[in-house]
C-alpha cells in the first residue's frame, strides 16, 4: 500500500476531529451513563476512554520529539512498515469487536473516573491535531518512533499516527456500544 502522505495525514487529521467532536458530546452524559459497564469485567465508556489517556501520555510525548528532533523533509508518499501496517490494521475495530488484553499498566479497569477524563481525552486529541500538521513537514518515513511496548522497536511515524489513531477508533466504537446498553 502506498498513499499519499498528504492524504494520509488529511485523513487521520479527519478522524481525529470526530473523535473531539464525539467526545465532547459525551461532557453530556450523566456520570451512571459514563461509568455504567455491560459486565463486571468489561469498561465503561470512562475507562475506555482512560485508556485510550494512558497510551496518549507516552505517544504524544514521544511523536513530539521525535518530530521536533527530525531533519528530514517531506517526502510525498507513505509506504506503511511491516509491522507498523500490522500493528496499525489490527486496531481497526471488526464487523464482532475482537478483543484484545491489554497491559496491566493500560488497563483502567475499576478506576474511580469522572468527566477530567474526557477533557484529558479531547485536549490529548488537540495536541495530536497540532502534530499531524507539524508532521506535513517530515518524512513519515525516516522519521522513526519508540513505541509503548518496548523502546528498542522503532516505526515509522506514519505507521505510528495510524496505530493510536486506529486505536484511538477501536475504543471509540467500544464506548458507542456501552452506550446502547445503557
């Protein structure tokens, strides 16, 4: 798959701003709403979205440095990495959400929350607007980023803006689907 990296990053800039736009709907919702959970060991809408906080206080920190530390320039087309493509597609939600484990450091299950997570959230998503426009100047490429897992495994950034916004996707229909069950 190769894409336009202008495309590429209109298109994450896109889902981004529905993100920011679902979430402040949710400031809405009563905290029963937010806090109610479908089974004893599935997440509320607030730990889907707590989450979704935890991987974005080590990912925006990590793509603004590696972005303010580039010196390569732009270059007009994406070619995702093998792994960073993997990675990417597998935070897409399917037709049955497939779950996953996740790290018990990621995991915000039994959290006293409140709304300060989804204004952590929204203001999380604008900083990552700010870098995707920042990011029109590089190389998606040769610019390379750690990742939350292990800070030896480096990818592409282009591979890493699809995974957390990808992932951020996946919990965002997550959240839509507690809501049904309210």
């Amino acid at each position: 798959m190769k894409i336009s990296s202008s495309q590429l990053i209109s298109e994450l800039t896109t889902i981004t701003q529905q993100h920011i736009q679902y979430v402040e709907t949710l400031l809405q919702k009563t905290d029963q709403e937010l806090n109610h959970k479908t089974s004893e060991n599935s997440w509320s809408v607030l730990e889907c979205i707590e989450h979704l906080n935890l991987y974005g206080d080590f990912y925006i920190p990590e793509i603004t440095h590696r972005i303010s530390s580039s010196h390569s320039t732009t270059k007009t087309t994406f070619s995702p990495g093998i792994l960073g493509n993997y990675f990417a597609k597998s935070m897409l939600p399917k037709e049955k959400l497939n779950t996953m484990k996740t790290f018990k450091t990621m995991n915000p299950i039994r959290a006293k929350l409140d709304k300060g997570v989804l204004k952590k959230f929204i203001w999380q998503e604008q900083q990552l607007l700010v870098l995707l426009e920042k990011s029109r100047n590089i190389n998606l490429e040769k610019t390379k980023t750690s990742i939350s897992i292990s800070k030896l495994i480096k990818l592409k950034l282009g591979d890493t803006l699809r995974f957390v916004i990808y992932h951020n996707v996946r919990h965002i229909e997550q959240t839509k689907k507690v809501l049904l069950a309210v």
